[in-house]
C-alpha cells in the first residue's frame, strides 16, 4: 500500500510541475520536440526537471543538439525516482539510457504541439495528463515517450498498465490521481484521452 502511495505522490509531483511549467510559459510542454528533418530532440519529462527540483541535472542537457548526443548521455543515462514506479520491478536502462515508468498522454502531449490549460474544453479532471506504464517503457529522455490511452490499459506494450496490479493510475490535468479499471467503458476511456473531443461524462460514471 505505501508503495502505491508514492506511485501516486510521484504523479502528483508530475502534475504539479506540468502547472508551474505552465504557469511561466502559457502552455504545457510538447510530448516531444523534433527537427524539421524528424531527429528527435526532448521529452515532455526533460522540460519539467527545473519544476521537480532538479535543475542541476537539467542545467546539463545541451538543448541544441538531440537527447542521443554523446555530450548528453551522463544526464539522460542518470535514474530519476520520480519517473520510476516503486509499484514495479526497476526496468532495465534503454540502450543506456535511464527508463521511466510513466508515459504521457499522447493526444495531450503532443509532437512539437503546446497546448494551453484553458484549451482543454473537455475539462481539466477528465482529460489524463500522463499514467503508469508496466511494460515496452522507454527512456525518460525519449520524446517518443506518450501513448494513447484510448488503446486500452495493459493488454499490450504499447498501452498504459501496470504489471503487477489489476489497475494503472493515471494523471489528470487537474492535478488527481484515478485509479482505473483495465475494464473500464471504452467510450469513457476515449473521453478521458482527448482535450476537446466534447463527450460527457461525469466522475461518477467511471
């Protein structure tokens, strides 16, 4: 129980520098940035370091050449705990760099797109923000970390799931946490995936 505790202090934390990043900068940060000729650059996790208190790692990525760069591999090679769920087995380093056990919503989060809180016409408590992942995870660095959650929960690699508890947490805007269901309604889980499809639903219908 106390380990499901700090999987949800971390998303909590997640969420509460997606806010501050927010609030200097108008917009919640791209899922990814990418060159013009598709060389990925950042994640959405790397822009909220300064936000989690860790700016001395931040201060080390040079943002002027791809997270891949030899000069970037001691700060994208480093564990950061808050992107690791205590829920699960630690994962192993991704071709080096370090894992994260927690993936963006890719309709939220997305490429090279910044996307304004007052924008999200579905409501901030019913759009997810980012979930926990228990298998196919990618590195924290990566900007291809985000999936959709409207693909389902924890039946395949590329989805959000947990792979030790009949439940994935995930993130919503507002800052909460929901523990959901991997039976949980399709319809409901493809509202809770989009910013501003215009579905109703209410929190107790999920």
């Amino acid at each position: 129980m106390a380990r499901v505790t700090e999987s949800r202090n971390n998303l909590k934390q997640i969420g509460l520098a997606a806010h501050n990043y927010h609030d200097v900068y108008r917009v919640l940060p791209p899922g990814g940035t990418f060159a013009e000729d598709g060389t990925p650059h950042h994640s959405w996790q790397t822009r909220l370091l300064p936000y989690l208190d860790s700016s001395p790692l931040y201060s080390k990525i040079d943002f002027d050449r791809p997270w891949t760069a030899p000069t970037n591999e001691e700060p994208f090679s480093t564990d950061y705990p808050i992107f690791l769920n205590p829920c699960e087995p630690h994962p192993e380093p991704i071709n080096g760099y370090a894992a994260s056990q927690y993936a963006g919503n890719s309709q939220l989060l997305r490429r090279n797109g910044e996307l304004a809180i007052p924008d999200i016409r579905d409501g901030t408590s019913n759009t997810v923000l980012a979930g926990e992942v228990g298998s196919g995870f990618k590195a924290w660095g990566d900007p291809t970390n985000t999936r959709d959650p409207s693909a389902g929960i924890g039946q395949s690699a590329e989805q959000f799931g947990s792979s030790v508890l009949p439940r994935v947490m995930f993130l919503m805007v507002d800052g909460s946490v929901r523990a959901t269901s991997p039976n949980i309604d399709p319809k409901i889980l493809k509202a809770i995936s989009t910013p501003d499809g215009h579905e109703d639903i209410s929190d107790e219908s999920w």
